[in-house]
C-alpha cells in the first residue's frame, strides 16, 4: 500500500510515485466536473420545462379570467338595459333607473379592478381613487385620501366600492360636492394593537346636514355591506356635514402576505 509522510514530505518511490497520486486526483476531478456538468445541463432542461408549463399555465388563467370579465361587464350591461326599459314608463322612475345604472357601473368599475390583479387582491387607496374617479375633477380635487397601504381580497374591494359609490352619489345631490366650495376627507388608519381598520369620510363646506326622515336603500346597502366584512358603520348628520365611520378587523377584508 502506498503511504505518503505528510509531516516529512516524504515518500516512497519518488518523484514519480507522487506524480502518480496526483494524476490520479486529476482524473478523479475530471470525472467529478463531467458529471456535474451532466447534471446541471439536466436540471436547466428540467426547469426549461417547467417555466414553459408556467407560462402556458399564466396565459390560460389570464385568458379565462378576461373571458369571465367580458361576460360579467357583458351581464351588467343587459341588466342595465332591462332595468331602463322597465322603468322607461313607471312615474318617478327615472330617479330609481339613474341610481341602479350609477351602482352597477360601480360594480363593473370593481371588475376591472380585479381583472387588473388577477381576481387575487387590490389596493385599497387603488379602489377609493377608482370609485371617486366619476365624481372628481382631477384639475381641481375636492378629495383629500390619506391612508396606508392595503391589499384586499376581491369580496371587500366589491364591498368598499360599491359603499364608496354610495357615498360619492349622495354627497353630489345633497351633500359637500352639491355646491362649489364642498370638500370630502377620506382617512383610513389601522390600530396595530387590535389590527382594526377605521375609515372615515367627513364632508365639509357643505349645505346644512339634516337627518333623513327613513333610511333610504342606499343607507340599508350601506350599512349591509359592512356587515359583511364583519364591520361596524355609523352614519352621523351633524349640521356641520355628513360623516361615515366604517371600523373593520384586517383579517376580514385583508389579503394574506404572500
């Protein structure tokens, strides 16, 4: 058997038994880097393979998920269109048609929304700046949102929009927007403690608040669309403005990290 003295650097046979061993190393390595080469050409092949059904699998799910969106807006439409030719004739109808076509037109907004991520999640300052697009003017805002970021699963972006549109009709007929000097504050913050949303929306500059004599249906809707993201409302008519107080738990309305 050789041995080799590796404290002496001694060994026997020579010169040319070490270069034996060491020849015998280099053939060992090669052998080593060969198939380590072989698998690594392997597992790039795999993962061709595998990011070529991932992206086949991506553009299917999108292409389904536009095809379920162009249906949906394509329904909306046709209830609109019922909807205008049932109430073409029936005396005050006209207030009821305008009022169901502005609620699904928000409906239809919250859709594109979720086209856009997917069906998985949205912003919520995404979603308010969506719903009071139709009711703003960008050169002048009478909007001013202030909140942090937060990702909401696709039944609480449906949920907040079509409260937001009630909100934004409302203030323009008899609200802060239903004269020139009126302005809305749109806040949201989350309690860390007890990982609560609470968003307010506060008009200001507005005509004198009176409180309605009955809940209409928009206040009904209102206050049911809280109830199913397991949230508090409170409709206040102080004389100074109308406010909405909306208290939520995160968990209800929020997506979970990725």
């Amino acid at each position: 058997m050789l041995e080799v003295d590796l404290r002496t650097d001694k060994r026997p046979g020579g010169a040319e038994v070490h270069q034996d061993f060491l020849a015998a190393e280099n053939v060992s390595l090669r052998l080593l880097l060969a198939q380590a080469e072989i698998n690594t050409r392997s597992l790039l092949a795999k993962a061709g393979i595998d990011a070529k059904e991932r992206e086949a699998s991506d553009k299917l799910q999108k292409l389904i998920l536009e095809e379920l969106h162009h249906r949906i807006k394509n329904t909306l439409a046709t209830v609109a269109a019922i909807v205008s030719q049932s109430l073409r004739n029936l005396q005050e109808g006209e207030h009821a048609q305008h009022a169901i076509e502005g609620r699904l037109l928000a409906l239809g907004r919250a859709h594109d929304l979720l086209l856009q991520a997917k069906w998985s999640s949205a912003d919520l300052g995404t979603v308010v700046r969506s719903a009071i697009e139709a009711f703003d003017n960008p050169a002048e805002s009478k909007f001013s949102i202030t909140g942090p970021d937060i990702r909401m699963t696709s039944a609480a972006v449906i949920a907040v929009a079509m409260t937001l549109n009630e909100l934004c009709t409302n203030t323009t007929k008899f609200g802060a927007l239903s004269v020139p000097e009126g302005r809305v504050d749109l806040v949201w913050t989350v309690d860390q403690p007890t990982q609560r949303l609470h968003l307010t929306w506060t008009e200001k500059n507005g005509p004198v608040v009176q409180p309605p004599a009955k809940r209409s249906f928009g206040t009904r809707l209102i206050e049911t669309l809280g109830k199913q993201l397991r949230g508090n409302v409170q409709l206040a008519y102080a004389s100074t403005g109308f406010s909405y107080t909306f208290e939520a738990p995160i968990a209800s309305l929020s997506s979970p990290p990725a």
